[in-house]
C-alpha cells in the first residue's frame, strides 16, 4: 500500500506537502538508527545520500521520489 499512497501524495499534493512528507519518514528512519535499531548494510551511506537531497535548496518531485526510492531499499535488520 505505501508505494501507492506515496505516488498519490506526489502526484495530488503541492510540493511543500511532499516535502514534509518525504522529510517525516527520513526522519523516522534516521531516528530508529541514532535509537541503536540495526539497519541494513549501506543504511549509513543511504541516509546520508537522502539528507543532502532533502537539504537541497532547489529540490523538486523527481528529487523526493529518488529519497523515497532510496528509503524503500533501507531494511530494518535483526
């Protein structure tokens, strides 16, 4: 379900909405990894990749939805 309801959002919503949509679910998985939660490997590297496209001034929807690519491919391990 959520690669449809991302899709929707992305499509239907002003870019500020998915923006912070986008911004929310970085931060909840960043969050789970400064928790100690075991990520797959190359989570690390992934969210550093993610954080510089979510801080970048003239990111647009193709941008999100590479961040959104990116954090499906992040797994929670253990």
């Amino acid at each position: 379900m959520e690669p449809v309801l991302t899709d929707e959002i992305m499509k239907k919503t002003d870019l500020t909405k998915v923006r912070s949509y986008v911004t929310e679910l970085y931060r909840s998985v960043k969050s789970a990894q400064i928790a100690g939660v075991p990520l797959s490997v190359g989570a690390n590297e992934t969210l550093n990749i993610c954080e510089n496209k979510l801080t970048a001034t003239d990111a647009d929807r193709d941008d999100y939805r590479d961040v959104m690519d990116l954090l499906r491919g992040v797994r929670f391990e253990g």
